[in-house]
C-alpha cells in the first residue's frame, strides 16, 4: 500500500530501494522492477516520482551528500575549542556518519562516477560543495585560532578527492571487505594538518594560490 505515504515519502523510499539494489547487484544491473520492489510500489508510482533509474539514482546522491554535508558544517558550527580537536571531530564525523549508510556508500564512492554525463556534473557539483564545507571547518578553526592557515578551495576539493581515494584504497566498496571507515580517522587528520601546516604555501607556493592555477 502506498496511499498512507506522502509524496516525499515515497521518494525517500525509492530512493533507498536503490540503494538497497545497487549493493545487492551494482546499478547497470539493477532495474524498475528491483527498485519498486525494495520500495514496495508499482512500477507506476515511481515513473510518478522519477523520469528513469537515472533521475533516481541523482537524487538518492543527492541525499546521501545532503546528510554528510550536514554532519560536516556541523562541526564547522561548533567552535571554541582547539583547531586540531575542531578538524578532528569533523572528521570523525563524516567518516562515522557514511560508515552509517552502507547502501548508499557504493553509490557515492563508486557508481556516480559511471553514470553518464549528468550524473558526472552532479558529482563535481556536490564535490565543490563539499569543499566549501571543509572551507567552513577550517574557517571556525581560524576563529579559534587565528595561525591557523587559510583552505583555498582547490585544496579543499583536492583534500575530498584525496579522502575518497584512500577509503577506496583500503575497502572494497562492491562487497564491504576491509576496515571501517572511522579506522581511517588519524590518517585523514594527517592529511589535513600536513596540508594546513605545509611551510611551502607560507612561502606563496602556487598549491596555496589557485588563482595562478587558473591563469
């Protein structure tokens, strides 16, 4: 029955009837017919809320990304304490809250990434948000403690980029094998600090200027 769900509802749960089918048999495989019946609908109700498995699969992105940019300027917001302790919680945070949603990991780290052109400007989309989000916690750090380096957004994009392809490096993203996200935690603040305290962009090397990267 679907007539006691509201449309967002329902949308909530189709969405998630892929998530639940692309970590069952990966998105080219999965089909209609897979994501209604994780969701429990008829094929007619999602062809009401969705053009095609595409236009599904973006807003189920879309929600996934949605949740972790939250979590992240969550942490941005919660200041007066040390810029380490700061960057530290919003790490944790962000690996703890994607280690939460399995179903939808794969989706994030992996699938968008073949999902056509559409699904490809989405992605640089929310990694550009995403970026502005470590922008922000580095910011609320900065105002905590004001030595602490500027994050161009250059980096800041290179920093998530850099984060997706170690949790790729250590964790099958198709079966789960591996260790868990969080176990990651010391080498992300690892590789935030090394960044933020690089000697070299004190000395104005072109990584701490993305303006001269784009001339």
């Amino acid at each position: 029955m679907t007539s006691t769900r509201t449309a967002e509802e329902l949308r909530q749960d189709l969405t998630g009837g892929l998530a639940q089918a692309i970590a069952a048999k990966g998105y080219a495989a999965t089909t209609i017919a897979d994501i209604v019946m994780h969701a429990r609908v008829s094929k007619r109700t999602f062809y009401e809320h969705f053009a095609d498995k595409e236009a599904c699969l973006m807003a189920l992105y879309e929600q996934g990304c949605g949740q972790l940019l939250a979590v992240v300027r969550d942490a941005a917001e919660a200041g007066g304490r040390p810029w380490k302790e700061m960057i530290n919680n919003g790490v944790t945070a962000y690996l703890t809250a994607l280690e939460s949603m399995p179903a939808v990991t794969r989706t994030l780290l992996v699938e968008i990434q073949a999902a056509g052109p559409k699904a490809f400007r989405l992605r640089q989309q929310m990694q550009r948000r995403f970026a502005d989000a470590l922008v922000e916690v580095v910011e609320g750090a900065r105002a905590a403690d004001p030595a602490v380096p500027a994050l161009s957004p250059l980096l800041a994009i290179a920093l998530v980029g850099g984060v997706h392809e170690m949790m790729l490096q250590v964790s099958d993203p198709y079966t789960g094998a591996g260790p868990s996200w969080t176990s990651l935690t010391p080498a992300v603040d690892e590789l935030v600090y090394a960044i933020l305290t690089n000697p070299w962009r004190e000395s104005g090397g072109m990584i701490g200027r993305p303006d001269e990267l784009q001339d």
